[in-house]
C-alpha cells in the first residue's frame, strides 16, 4: 500500500450562509436519510433490523435531553434479536476501525473502543463514535444491506465527530439559544436528522423555539420551522435513490493521499463563472496528487445557504472506491460519488 502524506496546518473552516449567490449550482440529490435522538445520560437502544438496502426516512424519537453527555447502548438484557444486530454492528464497526487504523490520519483509532447508536427507528444506519481511552477520535456511518451485511458510509478523524452532544451545547450557550444552566437541566430537546453528509443536522426544542444545527460544526442553519416540514420530505424522498458504494468484504485501504488544507474562500471561483473542475475519480486524483487546490461546493438547502469546503486529499481501496478528503472540524472523508451528486467542484 502507497502512503502520501504531506504536512497539513489546520484552519478554521467556515459555515457561510449567504443568500441568492449560487444560482449556477446543480441542485444537489441527497443520498441517504436517518433521524433519531440523542438522549446525553439515557439510554439509546438500537432499533430495525438489516433488511434494507438504505434508510428509509422515518419519523424521529425525541427525548428530553437530562445532561451534555453522550448516549451508550442499552445497558438492560437486550432481546435475542437486538443482541444479535448489537453483536453483527460492534464487529462490523472493530473491522473498519482495525483496517483503517493502519493509515497514518487515522493512527490514535488504533486499539480504540467504539460507541454505536441508531440514527432512529426504522432507518437501518448507525454511527459509530470511535473512542480512545474514553475520548472522540472519529466516527464512521455504516448502513445495512439486503443481504444482511453493513455498507461503509462516510467516515471521519478529530475530537469532533458527526452528532458530538457536547459542542451542541456549546454552541447553544455562545448563541444565547439556551443559558448555560439550562443545558444541564433537562430544558431542552435534541433530534438528530441524517440525510447525507450534508444535510446531516441537529433539530433543537428549547420550549419556545425550534434551531437546527450543522451536526459536524454546531453552526446554525437556515432552516425556519414553517418549512421545516416540506424541507424534510423532499430531503427523505430524494435520499431513497442512491447509497454509498458497498465494500467488498475484502476491501482494504490501497493508497491516501493528504495535502495541506487552505482556505476555500481565498477565491470564489463559483462566483466568477468559472467552469466547475471535472468530476471523475482520475481528474480528482491526478489534480491531489500534483498538490492542486480543490474546492468543493453545495447549497444543500437551497441559496440561502452555501457550502464551501477545501478537498485535501482521498483513500482509495482495494475494490477502487474513492473517498475524498475534505476538511471540515477534522477530516471527514465522503465517497467521491456521493459528493458528485450532492455539489461541485472548483479549482
């Protein structure tokens, strides 16, 4: 296996919301929906069986949040079939994690622990929070198949993961949505929604109002609730197309490669009618590999809000899949033919 690894400096990466600028965008073509709750110091008990190629979006279980901590899985003797799906899920996510710890981003994933919760009732996708001695240091999104088996979704580094409890709640207090106290006091509902990597996003109840939260960055997003409804079954009812490519069983890493991370709005090539750089897996590469900056685009909800995310590398495997480096709070890493139909790319 070849290893490219250069040296990269981590920047601040910007959720910016801005308003009529991108109406040259496709419009993006979700992939893969969930919904669930997060209940920090309750317990979260997997739920569906793997008897669907892709999640279904179904109606979200909401609970109370009693504290910032994150949710485990049921503590009480699962039933024969429960613990049977909890047994198959724990090995699937111990075989990424051990495949995917051999690479250098993802060494601290070496000899870790993982934590999985449902991304809600029906559904069938799961994420695994990768755990070393107790703390986040990456999470994967796995999806079950028609045969019983689990696809690999997309899949990330850093001590901020997809759905990370506690920097909603930071988050929250520094925006003045709930007072600190109030987030240990059980004052407020959090939903999580998946519908592809994208539109992956916290639902927040404080009593009054209704906030919906970037699930990686805890950034706010332009979502009123008065649309909230149609938002998510146009959401639901595209993400039921297309998956993630499914890995071989035998799939391994076969080649990374990392660059140095930039800032995507250095320039704004989407803005200057330049044309949108190719979208096969050979240009994407040959423009990485010769260290070329690459940008990656979407308007998930529409132009009042932009995506714009600097691509710093891909791991190819073994069954030629390619998973494309993008940093965003830690190194999420997307299917290239996921992020094909969800934007754009720019040089």
């Amino acid at each position: 296996m070849k290893i490219n690894v250069n040296r990269r400096r981590h920047g601040r990466n910007r959720l910016v919301l801005r308003a009529m600028l991108i109406a040259a965008l496709a419009a993006a073509a979700p992939v893969a929906a969930a919904a669930a709750v997060i209940p920090p110091g309750a317990v979260a008990a997997l739920s569906g069986t793997p008897s669907a190629a892709l999640p279904a979006g179904g109606a979200a279980q909401t609970l109370r949040f009693a504290s910032v901590q994150s949710a485990s899985l049921a503590l009480e003797p699962p039933a024969p079939e429960q613990a049977g799906l909890e047994a198959k899920l724990n090995a699937e996510a111990e075989r990424w994690i051990g495949r995917l710890a051999q690479e250098a981003p993802f060494a601290q994933w070496r000899n870790a622990a993982s934590r999985i919760e449902a991304l809600g009732p029906g559904t069938h996708a799961w994420i695994a929070t990768v755990l070393k001695d107790g703390r986040a240091v990456g999470y994967l999104i796995l999806y079950a198949a028609e045969d019983g088996s689990f696809r690999l979704g997309e899949y990330g580094t850093g001590a901020q993961p997809l759905f990370d409890a506690a920097a909603l709640k930071r988050s929250l207090v520094e925006n003045g949505l709930i007072r600190s106290r109030d987030a240990e006091s059980g004052s407020y509902q959090a939903t999580r929604h998946y519908f592809h990597p994208f539109a992956a996003m916290w639902e927040v109840n404080t009593g009054e109002d209704t906030y919906w939260l970037d699930a990686k960055t805890a950034e706010l997003l332009p979502i009123r609730p008065d649309g909230w409804a149609e938002l998510k079954a146009r959401l639901a009812s595209a993400s039921r197309t297309s998956g993630p490519p499914v890995p071989d069983a035998d799939d391994r890493p076969a080649l990374l490669t990392l660059n140095e991370t930039f800032d995507p709005y250095e320039r704004l090539p989407w803005l200057m009618d330049e044309r949108p750089y190719a979208s096969d897996g050979a240009k994407l590469k040959q423009r990485l590999d010769a260290k070329g900056h690459l940008r990656f685009v979407a308007t998930p909800f529409g132009e009042s809000m932009l995506y714009a995310l600097p691509v710093v590398g891909y791991q190819e495997w073994s069954s030629s899949r390619l998973d494309l480096a993008l940093d965003m709070a830690g190194l999420r890493f997307i299917p290239a033919e996921t992020l094909k139909d969800l934007g754009l790319f720019y040089r």
